[in-house]
C-alpha cells in the first residue's frame, strides 16, 4: 500500500472551475513532487518542493498553482483548466532532493477530466 | 539526445519466457538507478533499485553497466502478472531529480 495518500482520485471539472488535489505523506519526507501523466507515456514533472519551498517549475502554465501548506502535506490549485490538462497527475514524495539513492514513492494518483 | 532512454516495446513472450530489457542513459555522472513497475491505469511503483554489484530480487535481476552507461533488468519465468511498462530511473549528477525513461511494455501471454 503506498504511503502518499491522493484525493481525489477522479475529478471532472469544467473549464471555468476552481478545484484543488491534495496529497499527503507521512513519511517523513522532506521532498515532494508533482507529476503530470499522459496515456502511454512516461510521468513529466511539474513542480518540486523541497523543504516546503518550490525548488522547481518545469514551465507549467500558471492555471496550475501548487502550494505546500507543510511538510506533509503538498496541493495543486487548477483554475480555469483546458480539455488538454485531462490527465493523471501523481503526486510522489522522496527522502530529499540532491542526494543519491532518491527513491521517489507515488501516490495512487488523481483522474482529472476536464469538460 | 534523451537523458534515459528505453525501447518501449512491446515485448511480448509467452508465460516461463526470461525476458531483458535495458535502459541507456547520457549522463556519466549519474549515481542512482531504479526500475518502477507501472500496471495500467495505476501510479509507479518501485520494483528494485540497481546497485553497482548488481542485484537480484527472486525472479528478477538488476544489474549496472557503468562502462557502456546502461542499466538492465531480467525477468526469470514470466508470469503473466508480469505484464506492465517498467520505467528505467536515473538520478544524480548534478541533476538531483530522478529522470524517467519513456517505459517500456511487457506483455505474457498464456
């Protein structure tokens, strides 16, 4: 059973909605990540926390806004979101960033439809 | 050139098959390697780690070639169960977030 925990787990939003995902972990990490997922393709990173404080923005558009409340706990503010953003988004929680042997562990991850 | 690279297949073998995938990556630098297993329609999960004396996990076997700058893993016995996209991962060298491989798709049939 994984230890990141995501909600929700299927969300269908309309494209002039607000909606957040949240995820969890008590790990005791001190990394957290956000990834994007398309059918048949590898996870693309969006947005890495390290220390609750952004440490990386791979040019997400800004209708995706994360926010990491503390240590435990990482979220994903969606705004005004496109039929293209209908993917899986994983969240993923990792010891820290800047070491070797990073295990990353993923949550089960949020559907997101957009209409 | 991509970072990591995989053959995305699929490789599809019969179920008591021995199967090998690798995986190729740019950076030399690199000092982390892992093997994710991801079943359709589910979130990665880590199947080994691959350390440099090579490692083996009952049927399965990870192993690093740091000369050549690959990874593989080699599935003994393929069960049906086996079937998923094994993502090769790589991480250090002065890039600390770990970098996926496209995947690549393994199908047992009976």
């Amino acid at each position: 059973d994984t230890e990141v925990t995501q909600t929700p787990k299927h969300l269908v939003m309309g494209m002039t909605n607000k909606k957040s995902l949240k995820c969890e972990q008590h790990m005791g990490h001190r990394a957290m990540y956000w990834y994007k997922q398309k059918a048949k393709k590898p996870p693309e990173l969006m947005f890495v926390y390290s220390y609750e404080k952004l440490s990386i923005n791979e040019s997400v558009p800004s209708r995706f806004s994360p926010e990491c409340p503390n240590s435990s706990l990482l979220n994903l503010h969606l705004h005004a979101l496109q039929p293209e953003d209908s993917a899986l988004y994983l969240c993923a929680s990792s010891r820290e960033t800047g070491s070797s042997g990073n295990t990353i562990y993923f949550g089960e991850g949020s559907w997101l439809t957009v209409v | 050139r991509k970072e990591v690279e995989q053959d995305p297949g699929p490789f599809n073998v019969p179920e008591g098959a021995t199967v090998a995938f690798n995986c190729t990556y740019s950076n030399s630098a690199s000092q982390s390697f892992f093997w994710y297993r991801q079943d359709c329609r589910k979130e990665p999960k880590l199947l080994m780690s691959v350390y440099s004396s090579g490692n083996e996990d009952g049927r399965f076997t990870a192993q690093l070639n740091r000369a050549s700058q690959y990874i593989s893993l080699l599935i003994r016995d393929s069960k049906l169960s086996d079937s998923a996209t094994y993502l090769c991962v790589v991480n250090g060298g002065g890039s600390y977030i770990p970098t996926f491989g496209r995947g690549t798709s393994l199908i047992v049939h009976p």
